[in-house]
C-alpha cells in the first residue's frame, strides 16, 4: 500500500498506559511541538498484532503486548486540518490496547518530524496538542475505557 493517492492504508496505533502516563510520540512541524500514539502502517503479510510491537520497538524501544481493539478510526486527509499535505490520503487506524512488557532497546525515528518518544501524564492530555484530539476526552485519567470503538472520520 502507499501512504499518498487513492489507496486506504490500514494503520495499527498503540494505547500504553503505565503508572497513570501515557506512551507517546512527540513530533515537530512549522506550529510547535505535538503528540501522537506510536504506531504506523502495517507491512504486507503482517498481522495487526504483528505490526503495532514492530512499530512501538521502532518509534520508542518498548516491547507491548498487544490486546484488544480499543479504538478505530477513519481519518480522510481532505477533512481535516492537514488537508494541503493529505488531499487523497485515506488511513484507518486501529488503536490497541497494549501492555508494556520491558523496555528493550534504543528507539529509532524513522518518520520526519519525530524529536522522541515521551511518557505524558493523562492528567495532563488536555494541555498537549494531540492527534486524534478526541483521545483527550476518551482517556480518562483512570484509564478506564470510554466512548465507542468506532470513532468515524474524528479530529
């Protein structure tokens, strides 16, 4: 699959939640400094399961142990505020529930713009600028489950 021009590319996102934080990556772009779940395209052949431990060693170093999914989403670049750089980008993204298992290496960032990964307080989601922003309402500072699986085409 590609990332640009009328194919849908299928996205597994990690949800890892440990002593009340959140793992996250932090990027950079022209407006400051954001936040989104490690995670990214699965490989032809590969398992969703398969795809999120491979990009949460990638993007942060830690090895989970992918469960459940948590959360899906459509996200239809011409939709959103990104739509200049995304017109015709279509991803779905499945959010997992994941459990940390150990840290286990040094990360590598292989996306542009990626500055780290970051372990960020829920207490402390609604003062970041994160991606989707609907997970600043969906996960609660208990990190209990909230909302509905399917959150359609959501900021």
């Amino acid at each position: 699959m590609t990332k640009r021009g009328g194919t849908i590319r299928i996205s597994a996102k990690a949800i890892v939640i440990r002593n009340g934080r959140l793992l996250l990556m932090r990027a950079r772009d022209r407006h400051g400094v954001y936040y989104l779940l490690p995670g990214g395209g699965q490989r032809p052949g590969e398992t969703l399961h398969e795809a999120v431990v491979r990009e949460c060693l990638e993007e942060t170093g830690v090895l989970v142990a992918p469960g459940e999914p948590r959360y899906i989403r459509d996200y239809v670049g011409t939709n959103h505020e990104f739509a200049r750089e995304d017109r015709g980008f279509h991803q779905v993204e499945i959010m997992f529930d994941c459990d940390f298992i150990r840290k286990v290496g040094k990360a590598r960032l292989p996306d542009p713009g990626q500055t780290g990964a970051e372990w960020v307080s829920l207490r402390r989601l609604g003062s970041v600028r994160l991606y989707p922003s609907v997970l600043k309402i969906l996960l609660s500072p208990d990190g209990k489950r909230r909302g509905r699986v399917y959150l359609g085409d959501s900021n």
